[in-house]
C-alpha cells in the first residue's frame, strides 16, 4: 500500500517537474531571443 502511494506521488512530482522544466526552457528561450532581438537592433542603430 504505502509504496503504491509513494509510486503515484513520485511519479506525479516527475511529471510536475518535467512541465516544469518545459516551460521554463520555453520562457527562457523566448527571453534570450527577445534579448538578441533587442542587442542587434540596438547595434544596428
């Protein structure tokens, strides 16, 4: 009994973890092209 319920919570938390990081790598991507954009424009002017 206690190592199904350990299962499910570990489980759930890699899940939790993997969502996580997935939309962490997608919203520091989205900063560090967002960045680039800006750097280059400004080299630009």
């Amino acid at each position: 009994m206690t190592t199904i319920v350990f299962t499910i919570l570990f489980t759930m938390n890699r899940f939790e973890c993997i969502l996580f990081a997935i939309h962490h790598t997608c919203y520091f991507s989205h900063v560090y092209t967002h960045t680039q954009t800006h750097t280059h424009n400004n080299n630009c002017m």
